[in-house]
C-alpha cells in the first residue's frame, strides 16, 4: 500500500474529493496537523508523496 502524507494547517482544511479517489487508488493516508502540534516532524522518507493544503494564511 502507498503511504500519503497531508500536512495540515487548520483542522477544516481536508481533502475533500481527493480524498476517496486517492484511497481507491491504493494511498493509505495520514495527516499531520501543523495548528494543533507546530513541533511535529514526520519522517516524510517513510511517504510516497506529499500534499500540503492551505490555510487561512493563503
């Protein structure tokens, strides 16, 4: 299974339609939200891609 990694900024902000269609093609899917813990630091070699969403910055 692929690994998918979402960096997340606010918790409102998903993948919304992506979301089942990128789980249909094999991603397993984890988020890591930047507002609820700023120090994270995920070892993004263990993913085989990445999305960042937006925020209310953008």
């Amino acid at each position: 299974m692929k690994r998918l990694l979402v960096f997340q900024h606010v918790p409102y902000e998903v993948l919304g339609k992506l979301d089942p269609m990128l789980r249909s093609a094999g991603f397993r899917i984890r988020y890591v939200n930047f507002g609820r813990d700023p120090d994270t630091l995920p070892d993004v070699s263990k993913y085989d891609a990445m999305v960042v969403l937006g925020g209310p910055m953008c």
